[in-house]
C-alpha cells in the first residue's frame, strides 16, 4: 500500500474524526499526488510519519482523499464493505419495521461517495467517487448476499461522478421497476424509479412530512417544489380541505396528484386536488395575484447553493422563495421551509424565516425544528453530512 503524507498542522481535522483530505494538504514532495491512479488505496500520515488510516485517493479531485479505516494497512475489501454494510443494516432494521429507508448514507456510514436506497426488494445504488466505483464487483456481491434484491439500478447520473472523472451511464440489473412504491407514514407514494429525482424517492423528508401533517386538518395546503407530493400528499390523509402543488416537472405535478388522490380519494372525489407545473417563483406570484390564501405552505427547494463560492446568490433565492411563500399564508397558518444546502446553516435559514415573517408583516413562533432522519446518519466529526434543515412556523 503507498503511503499518502501530509503537511505540517494539516492533521489536525483527520484526528479529530474528520473522513476528507484535501489536496492542498498533501505533502507532494513526499508523495506526489499524480503517482496514485483514481481509486487506489494508502496509508495515510502526518508530517511526523504517524499513521492516521487508510484512504482511497484520486489524484483528479479537489477532495483527493476519504478515508475509510483507521487500522494501518487494512484494505478495502469485499470483507469489510460487508462489516460496513452489516452494521447499517442492522441499525436501520432497528429503526424500521419494513424495508424502506436509506440503507448507506455515505461518509455517515464510514462509506465515502455510497448512497443506496432500499425500496422493499429493489434497491438504487448512487456512486460518488472514484474509489467506490473500483469495487464495484465487490459491492455488488456483497448487496445480493446480503438483501438478494430482485433489481438493482445503479443510478450514475450524478455530477459528483464527473468531478471524479467517473462515466454517467446507468446500469440496470433484473428488472428494475418503471415506478416505485414507497409506505410512508401511513401513505403510499408512487415515484418514477429510471427517470425520477435523485435516487427517485426523498426518504430524508419523512420525519418532517409526518410533523407538517399535523397542521393540515381542514386547512387548504401548498406544496412548492413538491417532486412527487410527499409534503402535500401527507397533508391530504391528515385531512387537507385541498391541496395544491407546485414543480417545475410535469411529470413530478403528476404524480403529486396520482399520490394525493390516493391517499385521500375524497379530494380527488372533489376536485380538490390541483397541480401547477413551471417556476416555482412565478407560480407563487399568480397564486397570490389570484388572491388564493393556504392554512399551510410547504417549501422544500432543491439545493440552491451548491458550492461555497455561490453562498450570496442562493442565500438570495431563498429570501425570495420565503418572503414569496409566507405571503401565500392566511393569518394563523402554518409555514414549513426546508434547505438541503449544507452551506445554508441551519440558524441561517432560521433567520430568513423570521425575515420572510418581518416583510409580511407577520409574526412568526417556530413551533418544530427538524432535520434529517437515522437513515442519513450525520458523521459527528463532519458537519458537511448534516445537510437536511426544517423549520415549521406559526405565522399571525
């Protein structure tokens, strides 16, 4: 196994837990970082020559190396991929009585760059980086003896894989289903599974999907950026009076409607149910222009700041979305606003609901404050994992 040296003082973060070397942090005198091929393994160690673990490493990317143990010389093998994966499916079988969940998280289940998602006996597999990609083989062996899954999408489509120089082909396995069909809080939610968002369902939300829902009864609710209309759908078993949502997919507007009518087949009995495809922003602008009011509005964009570089810009998308979404409220509703933006603190977005509230002349109480659920377990020593942030409000 090469060795991986870094920097004088460039050790503290790794000793405190941290998975990630960046390549300004590398000692390239000692250990050029073009002498390793993308994926390769090494013993990583500080300027003094102490190990600290073992990474994989990719000369390519800014984040050039995750490590993955902290046993010198321990590879990443078929054995421990099983050890890892074990342990996460035993903490979710813990948590879950059926098998829908995230079943590996990533760096939260000490497995850089893996997302796998389970969906009762077919399973979508995400690969981030280019040491996951390498054992692949290894990976898929290990998922079939230990779930036997009668399908597997391995969902390539993601821009991290070019970042890592990796191919963004999608590979199927069995016979992948063309929808998903997701039990969820008492609901049951159908997804596009080839084609959809992400891994195709967003398990991250379920926690505070099913505390929105408390505030639904009786009210006329709004879902924005609604993907398959899990806030809003959740809301309509609650005992919505209607619900109505918002995407910029049609695709995703019908399926909010599929889900809702059929977790509440009064609303579509009374044409209650109502979906709005195009921009998120200039819908809600014609929804007020219309004068409609909702007793609940649901906010959950998609990640506006990407990069930290682009922190300003989409700070200001989400004032706007905020002030343009608690505007829609009548008085004494119910606002939730979410962020999937790891660079968006959560005391941030807190903020820019409390200013959405100033500006509507409203005042806010939060009544609920959320996050992402133990199937996307945080890494303590890595606040980049906690990315999911949930604010519900009361607005007068």
């Amino acid at each position: 196994m090469k060795e991986l040296w870094l920097r004088k003082g460039e050790d503290r973060r790794l000793r405190a837990g941290h998975l990630w070397v960046f390549g300004n942090e590398v000692d390239v005198s000692k250990s050029p970082l073009n002498a390793f091929t993308p994926g390769e393994e090494a013993l990583v160690r500080d300027a003094r020559g102490q190990a600290l673990g073992c990474a994989f490493v990719n000369p390519h990317s800014l984040i050039c190396a995750r490590i993955y143990s902290r046993k010198a010389g321990q590879a990443l093998d078929g054995a421990l991929l099983r050890e890892r994966l074990e342990t996460a499916l035993a903490l979710r079988e813990r948590c879950f009585d059926a098998p829908y969940y995230r079943l590996c998280h990533g760096e939260g289940d000490v497995l850089p760059g893996l997302v796998v998602d389970r969906f009762g006996d077919h399973l979508t597999v995400q690969i981030g980086t280019a040491g996951m990609d390498a054992r692949k083989e290894q990976l898929r062996e290990v998922l079939r003896s230990l779930l036997s899954p009668a399908s597997i999408l391995w969902d390539n489509d993601l821009a991290s894989r070019s970042l890592e120089g990796l191919a963004r082909d999608n590979d199927l396995e069995g016979d992948v289903p063309e929808e998903l069909d997701v039990p969820e809080n008492g609901c049951r939610f159908l997804a596009p599974c080839r084609t959809g968002q992400k891994t195709g369902w967003f398990y991250d939300q379920r926690r505070n999907r099913a505390e929105a829902a408390r505030y639904a009864n009786g009210v006329q609710v709004l879902d924005i950026f609604s993907y398959a209309g899990g806030f809003g759908g959740t809301a309509a078993r609650a005992g919505a009076s209607s619900v109505t949502f918002i995407d910029a997919s049609q695709t995703a507007v019908d399926y909010a409607v599929r889900n809702a009518a059929r977790n509440a087949p009064r609303l579509a009995d009374a044409d209650a149910v109502k979906g709005l495809c195009g921009d998120a922003f200039a819908c809600m602008e014609q929804l007020y222009e219309e004068g409609r009011r909702f007793g609940l509005v649901c906010l959950d964009p998609p990640a506006f700041i990407k990069r930290r570089k682009d922190a300003e810009q989409g700070k200001a998308a989400y004032r706007k979305a905020n002030a343009l979404a608690v505007r829609l409220l009548e008085p004494g509703g119910v606002f939730v606003s979410c962020s999937c933006s790891h660079h968006l603190p959560a005391e941030t977005l807190r903020g820019l609901v409390a200013l959405a509230a100033a500006k509507n002349h409203r005042q806010g109480r939060i009544l609920y404050a959320g996050g992402q659920p133990e199937d996307h377990p945080v890494h303590c020593a890595m606040p980049e994992t906690a990315y999911l942030k949930c604010f519900i409000a009361h607005m007068s």
